[in-house]
C-alpha cells in the first residue's frame, strides 16, 4: 500500500525489521512513560521482540518503509483469542508508532487504514485498542478514526495508602457499592 507521502510503502515486518521494531518500541515504551504508562521499556525489550516475532510470524506486523528502506514506523495486530464466545470477532490494535521525524505526514493513518483492511478480511467486525488516558494526541487521533471508548480502566496508586485491614471499609462505601463487580478481562 502506498501513503499520502509517496515517498513511503505500508507493506508486512520481515524478520530482519524486528531488531529495528524492538528498539522502536522501546522509544514508543519511552513515550508512553509520560502518560502514566508503568511498563519499564529496556527491561523489556526481549519480551516485545519475542511478541514482535509471534506478530511477524501471524501476518500482524506492518511497517511504513522509506524508498531507502528505513522503517518510518510499524503496527501490531491480531484477531482476539480468547476463551470467552464473542457475538462479533474483533481484531486488536495493539501498537501503533511513528517515529518524531515522520509524524504528521499521514503515515500514521495509512498504517491503522492498512491494519483495519487486513483484520477485516480475516473476519474481524470491529477493531479494540487501548490508549493511555492521559495521551490525548493519541485519544484525538483514533477518535478522528471513528473509535469510540467503550470500557474505562481505571488506576489508583496504593503506596502511602492504609491495607483494607487498618482500615473500616464501611465508612467509605456508598449503598450499594459492595454489590458484586461483573468487570473482567477475561474477554480480551
């Protein structure tokens, strides 16, 4: 698939991207740190090549390459697996970067377009993905796309916080907050 910017082909990772693609994602790990994000990106830069090469092995790893055969930036992606039945398969966005020097040239459009095509011929009906909350940029850009918020997480930090031993947890609750949580990830 060719970009807005000719300069740039939307095409699928090859083994010899995913050195280029672990340390891209490290930056992208980087990047997310200043949203709250609390994955540790050089500690797990063996994790997310081998991830990166499950992707590349299934047909789920794009890259945006320059006519010189730089990697402008990449996408990760899959059909759900899981052991819930769903009443739609969906495909799962799980990585979606563009180097600083290439952004704002439609590049990263062209590889949610090309990641949107490829899941929807294998069957997917709708695509889930996450974003940070407080990555608004990224927020704004998938919103642009037609994607909706559909479930929230939510985080509390507990460092300085009492144990729910020390504590009359009964004080805090509103009525009804004890009744039982139907949350689960389970579906992912």
């Amino acid at each position: 698939m060719t970009t807005p910017n000719t300069d740039l082909r939307i095409e699928f990772a090859t083994e010899a991207d995913l050195e280029t693609l672990a340390d891209d994602w490290i930056e992208l790990a980087r990047e997310q740190e200043r949203h709250g994000s609390h994955i540790v990106p050089d500690a797990n830069r063996e994790a997310i090549r081998d991830v990166l090469a499950g992707h590349q092995f299934n047909d789920g790893l794009l890259v945006a390459r320059t006519t010189a055969d730089d990697v402008a930036g990449f996408a990760s992606f899959s059909l759900e697996r899981g052991m819930f039945t769903l009443d739609s398969t969906r495909g799962v966005l799980s990585n979606l970067y563009v180097k600083p020097s290439y952004r704002d040239q439609g590049i990263g459009t062209a590889l949610l377009e090309e990641v949107e095509h490829t899941l929807a011929e294998r069957g997917a009906a709708v695509v889930i993905l996450e974003a940070m909350a407080d990555n608004e940029a990224a927020r704004r850009f998938y919103r642009r796309h037609g994607y909706d918020t559909y479930r929230v997480g939510m985080e509390r930090s507990l460092e300085g916080s009492k144990s729910d031993s020390d504590s009359d947890s009964s004080s805090n609750e509103r009525p009804g907050s004890a009744e039982n949580d139907t949350h689960s990830k389970e579906d992912r």
